[in-house]
C-alpha cells in the first residue's frame, strides 16, 4: 500500500501541474472498496471522482466485479482465494464534473473470446475493462 500510494502520489502530482487540462487516471490500481481502501481514498481526497461511482451509486459501483478470483485466468493463480473485488477505475477531477457527464459506466471485455490449448476460451485479461463514456454538458 505504501509504495502504490507513493506511486498514485506521483501520478496526482503531475497531473496538478496543468490544472486546466482536464486529466483522467485510468487503471488497475488493485485498490478499490474494501481493498486497500487507503490508496482508493487517497485518489478522491485529492479532489477526484469515482466516475462508476458517480454513475451509479457508491454501492451498486462496489457490486461491479473487475477482478473475479473465479474466472479462468485467476482460479490457479497466487490470489485465487481473494473475493472478487472492483479494483479498477476511472476517475476525473470533481472540478470538471461540471463540465463534463457520466453518459455511460460498465464493465467490458467480460466475454471469454481468446481461444488457448484444448480448445476453451478465456477472456483478454486476468482484469475485465472499465468502460465510461463522458460528454460535454
């Protein structure tokens, strides 16, 4: 958690040097309600919003699974005995809320479509996508 949030501290910080651009943190920052929450709430305490969050609530956001221990890539895997847990996201100032709306906030790439040895499918990534669509309002 120290070195994740040293790592998001330097990422807000080069963000904050253009304060008039509008900046989007996107990622896996394995982070996220109620893992490692000190590094998820770091990101908001710096002034941003969760834009699944804003979309739809706090806990119909946390019900949005972005990393399932039971999912092909992860039942094998060191963390398989994790809980599935929302540790992506996408997240924009709250200065720009205003100017900017959530049109649309779900999961993506949930389908198994990558064909592996012995014929089953599995899905791009051990993490399903976050998509967000945002407009000018």
């Amino acid at each position: 958690d120290a070195i994740r949030g040293k790592q998001i501290a330097a990422i807000l910080d080069f963000a904050a040097r253009d304060p008039a651009t509008p900046h989007v943190l996107i990622g896996d920052l394995n982070a996220g309600p109620p893992v490692s929450m000190g590094n998820y709430r770091q990101v908001l305490e710096r002034g941003n919003a969760d834009l699944v969050a804003e979309k739809h609530g706090a806990a119909a956001a946390d019900a949005l699974v972005t990393w399932d221990s039971r999912q092909p890539l992860n039942r094998r895997g060191p963390h398989a005995h994790q809980r599935p847990q929302r540790i992506d996201h996408v997240f924009l100032p709250r200065r720009w809320l205003g100017r900017f709306a959530v049109a649309e906030a779900r999961l993506a790439l949930t389908e198994p479509v990558v064909s592996i040895p012995g014929g089953a499918r599995v899905t791009v990534a051990d993490h399903y996508g976050v998509l967000v669509t945002l407009f000018v309002s």
